[in-house]
C-alpha cells in the first residue's frame, strides 16, 4: 500500500470527528439536526453536546423608563423553569445513549446566546444547525444563529432541514467548487464527512477561464480539474460538472443539480463577513440557507 | 491527512528546508509533494513616457521563462531520488500577482510549507508578502519552517492557545501533525477567566476536545510578564525542546499589526521551530 513511508495509511488515520456541538436553536426545527448529529457521532464514535441556552433579554432601558427590577426577576426566573424543563427533556430523551450526547445548559450575560454557541464551536470539530425555509417563521433566528457560528466559530457548520431523516454518511456527495478561500476550506472539512461516499461531483457554475490580478475567480484552464486531483489523491471517486446558471441564482441551480443527481450532502464556501458586532451573510450563502431540501456543509 | 503538499519556491539557492520539510510529512500519509516555481514578468505598463516596445517585453519574459525552467531542472535534478512522489510545477503567473498566483495553487493542496521571514534579510519582504497572502486567501494551513529547522517524529508541539476562531481552526488544521507528536501543551498566557473568552478555566475545554482525539495534553499557563505574548510561546517552546508550535493568523489584521505590533508577525519572524498558522 504504502511505499513511501513507515506509518500505514488506512482507516486508523482517517480524518475524525470527535466532537460534535449541536446548539439548540428552536423547538420546531430541532429534530432534523439532531438526527444527523447523532447519525454522524454514531458513524464516527464522537460524542455530541447539544447546548440548550438561557434566553434572557437584556434589560434595556428605554425612554419611558426601563423594566421594573421586579419583572426582569420573573422573566429571569421564566426563562429558567423553560430551560431546565429543557434540559431535563432532552436528558430523558437520550438517556440511552449515556455519555454519547451530553446536554448542557448555557446562560450569558450580555452576550446573545449565539454567540455563546461559537465559543463552544472552537472546540467542537462540528457544528450542526437548522436551515431557515423560505417563509417559516423560525427562519430569521435560524439565519442569525447560523450567522455567527459560521462567521464567528471557525468551524465547519452542517445545516440540516428539519424534514431530513440523516442516518449515515452520504454515499453521494456535491461539492459547489469556486475559487476561493472558504470553498478551498469546505473541501477540506468535509473530508471526515466523505469517507464512505462513492462518488463526489465537482460542480463549477458560470467557471471562467482565467482570473483577476488578485488571484480571484481564478478557476483555471480546465475548471473544477485541479480539486478533483486532488480529492482523488484522498482517496475518493471524483468526477467534474461545469455548467452556466441559466435563470436561476447559482444557490437555486446547486440545489436543483444535486436534486437530479441524488446528492445526500452539499459542500460549499459560507460567505459573509463581521460588521461590528453583526455580521452580514452573503447573498447566496442565505439563499442555500434557504431553499436546500438536503443538507449543506459550509465552511468560512 | 496530508496527501498534497505544496512548496513554492521563492527564494532560489537560499533554503532547501521547507522541500525536506514538506518531504517528511508526505513520507508520514503517503502524501505527494508539488515544487512550484513561478515564472513572473511585470505588466507592460504604459507610462507618460510611452510604454515597453513589444521586442523589449517578450525579451523580458523569455530571459523569465529561461530563470524559470533553469530552476526547475536544478530542483528536479536535486530531488530525482526523492523518497516521495514529487513533482516540479512551472506556473505562469500572468496577470496575476506572483503571491495570488501560489494562493490559487495553494487551494488544493492539504497544507502549503514555505520559509519563515528573519529580519534581516532581503527576502524577507517576499516571504512576509506571500505568507500574508496565503494564510488569508487560500483557506488552507501555511506551515513556516525556518532556516535550519526540520519536521521531527515524536517530541512536543506547543499550541498557542487563544479563545479566536483563528486558533480553533489553526488546532483543527494540525491535527495530522499532532498525532505524530508524543505530548502536547496547550500555552495559554495571561489568561483571564471569562465567560466570553477563555471561559472558566482557561484551555480546558480546547485540551479536553484533543484528549478525545487521542492525544496526551497538558494545559500551561504563562505570564507574559515584560515581553510579548509571542515571545513567552516561543520561549516555552525553547525550554520545553518543542518540535512544533501552532498558532492562529492575523486575527487582527496585517495593517493593524503594522502599527500596533501583532503576535502573528513577531512569531513569523522569531520562531526557531516549524510554525502551523490558519487564518
């Protein structure tokens, strides 16, 4: 197998997944994502944290004078009686699993409870999330919560529909290809996530040949032909698709390809930035967001 | 794993230490090692005096192609008994810059290794210029080895330790190179307990995740005391005989590191040991 080296390569040093965070972003679209958190720990022996937040608004004073000290007590009191009876469902849930998902609760002082989620993302190798369908109305906290993971966690978030029933590692794979940093970075963090599929697709849309002074855009002479080499010297079964967008936003034309060819999971750069303590989400990032029926690995 | 490891060569004739350093880690996965050399003419650009004749220019790139492929046969004929599958790039940097040339190549490699920047030499302008670029424009890890340094089996790695985004993917980028050491310390300096950064016990939690891959941790504190943050990692690292040290990458960035200091930059240019850095 190996001659070029003492250490055997193989299954031992596949890349892992040890540690799978999965923020409990809201009740109505929770399932989804748990599911595929505890398909993938399964697949891979991790162990998953599934963090339930107190949800405490800040008291804000306002011009017709702020919240009584009495009322902000009870809403602070509220929102703990919800997520201990939180808590205490989700333990019972898992109760079998025994170590295998831990369920903590988290509370933060001024701080958005997001934002809480992506400084325990750091030490997680995975972070799994909701999408936020088009006019569902979980879908704006959805957004914000996927927002700062992504921008703000460094790393690789998986957005599940709810609708989805993940039980394994895909045998199918997407990757939406473009030249640049966060594609190049959700390549190589889905490599744990790729290892039992049997083919992956490269697709490039709208690839131009050539590329800016800057190096972007730069897609080559043959787009789309230099990822796949390199997937394939990992071991996997690559082939390349380069096509234009037709009418639709590229985020529709992926979503609509890996549909027709019976992909299980996307893989595609996350792209937004900070603005002070915002952030922004690129407009086709949201749009993925937003119109995927199949999970999507982002990475930033 | 690192199955594709990329070596741009940028300073010819100076160092063979990232090539011999990017050969040890693919002789560890199997992996295959890409020596890429640029060739690099400057724009014609028209100035009021009227611009280059078209004879000048393309004297111009044809003495560059010349530089180039000379350079390509001296690489290849060095490394022809190479111990891993290895492979000599030529690139037309074209309109390209010739750092954005390597960051597109950089793309879809594993891992990039290029050379550290000392102070005081001349190339490291071109060093520092390409590690900038690279680190925030390829999406993948640049592991720096400087002059005289070399990938070493077993031994410690050092984590430079801060609760960024940086760090946490600069942690997650180097597992295939943690594994093969026998300890790690997780260096944390001056942390302060703090639920929106180190949380209550700084460097636990990030030690605890790498104990789940399989790896002997231990967390340290130090002080930082009159000196820098980078100066007291790279001093743990000299004390402790580290064969590695990560870090996370401009954090804050390079024109905010140019005026106030900045760790990235201080360890870049004094670190006597392979460095791992993501952005």
């Amino acid at each position: 197998m190996n001659d070029h080296g003492t250490r055997q390569p193989g299954i031992a040093h596949h890349p892992m997944l040890r540690d799978i965070l999965l923020p409990w972003v809201n009740e109505a679209s929770g399932r989804g994502p748990l599911r595929a958190a505890r398909a993938l720990a399964e697949a891979f022996d991790a162990h998953v944290r599934i963090l339930a937040a107190v949800d405490v608004p800040m008291p804000m004073p306002t011009d017709w004078g702020g919240m009584s000290y009495d009322l902000y007590a009870r809403m602070h009191e509220d929102a703990h009686a919800r997520n201990a009876a939180l808590v205490a469902r989700l333990r019972e849930a898992h109760a079998r699993e025994g170590a295998r998902v831990e369920v903590r609760s988290t509370e933060s002082i001024a701080m958005h409870p997001a934002a809480t989620a992506a400084l325990h993302a750091r030490h997680a190798d995975l972070v799994v999330v909701p999408t936020a369908p088009m006019g569902d109305a979980q879908s704006g906290p959805a957004l914000s919560w996927f927002g700062d993971l992504l921008i703000h966690g460094g790393r690789p978030v998986l957005a599940v529909p709810e609708g989805m029933n993940v039980d394994g590692l895909p045998r199918r794979a997407l990757v939406a290809w473009k030249p640049t940093a966060q594609a190049a970075r959700a390549v190589h963090d889905a490599l744990p996530l790729l290892r039992d599929a049997d083919t992956v697709e490269v697709l490039a849309i709208d690839a131009a040949i050539g590329g800016g002074a800057d190096g972007s855009n730069a897609y080559g002479e043959e787009p789309g032909a230099d990822i796949a080499a390199h997937l394939a010297r990992h071991g996997l079964d690559v082939q390349v698709t380069t096509r234009p967008s037709m009418d639709f936003s590229v985020a529709h034309e992926i979503v609509k390809h890996a549909g027709r060819s019976g992909a299980q999971l996307i893989v595609a750069g996350g792209y937004g930035h900070s603005r002070l303590r915002e952030f922004a989400l690129g407009g086709a990032t949201r749009e993925f967001m937003q119109c995927t029926d199949i999970p999507i690995l982002f990475s930033h | 794993m690192f199955k594709d490891i990329l070596v741009p060569d940028i300073s010819p004739g100076c160092e063979h230490g990232p090539a011999d350093a990017a050969i040890a880690l693919a002789e560890r996965d199997g992996g295959h090692v890409a020596l890429l050399v640029l060739v690099d003419v400057p724009e014609p650009l028209p100035g009021q005096w009227a611009g280059m004749t078209a004879d000048v220019y393309s004297r111009l790139h044809q003495e560059a192609l010349e530089r180039a492929r000379s350079r390509v046969n001296a690489l290849r004929t060095r490394y022809a008994q190479a111990s891993v599958p290895l492979e000599v790039r030529i690139a037309n940097a074209g309109a390209m810059y010739p750092q954005n040339a390597v960051t597109v190549h950089a793309r879809h490699a594993d891992i990039c290794v290029t050379t550290s920047a000392p102070r005081d030499r001349l190339e490291a302008v071109i060093a520092h210029d390409l590690f900038h670029d690279l680190l925030l424009q390829s999406g993948r890890p640049v592991l720096v080895v400087p002059d005289g340094a070399k990938i070493v089996d077993g031994g410690r790695a050092v984590i430079a330790w801060k609760p960024t985004r940086e760090a946490a993917r600069a942690v997650h980028d180097a597992l295939p190179l943690l594994r093969h050491a026998e300890a790690v310390d997780v260096v944390v300096v001056d942390p302060e307990p703090d639920e929106k950064g180190y949380g209550q016990d700084p460097g636990a939690d990030i030690a605890a995740h790498l104990a789940r891959h399989g790896l002997r941790v231990e967390v340290i504190a130090k002080p930082r005391m009159n000196f820098s943050t980078a100066y007291a990692v790279l001093e743990h690292a000299r004390t402790v005989g580290a064969g590695l040290l990560v870090a996370g990458g401009y954090g804050r960035s390079r024109f905010r590191e140019f005026l106030l200091g900045g760790a990235t930059r201080e360890l870049l240019q004094g670190t006597h040991l392979p460095v791992l850095f993501s952005h």
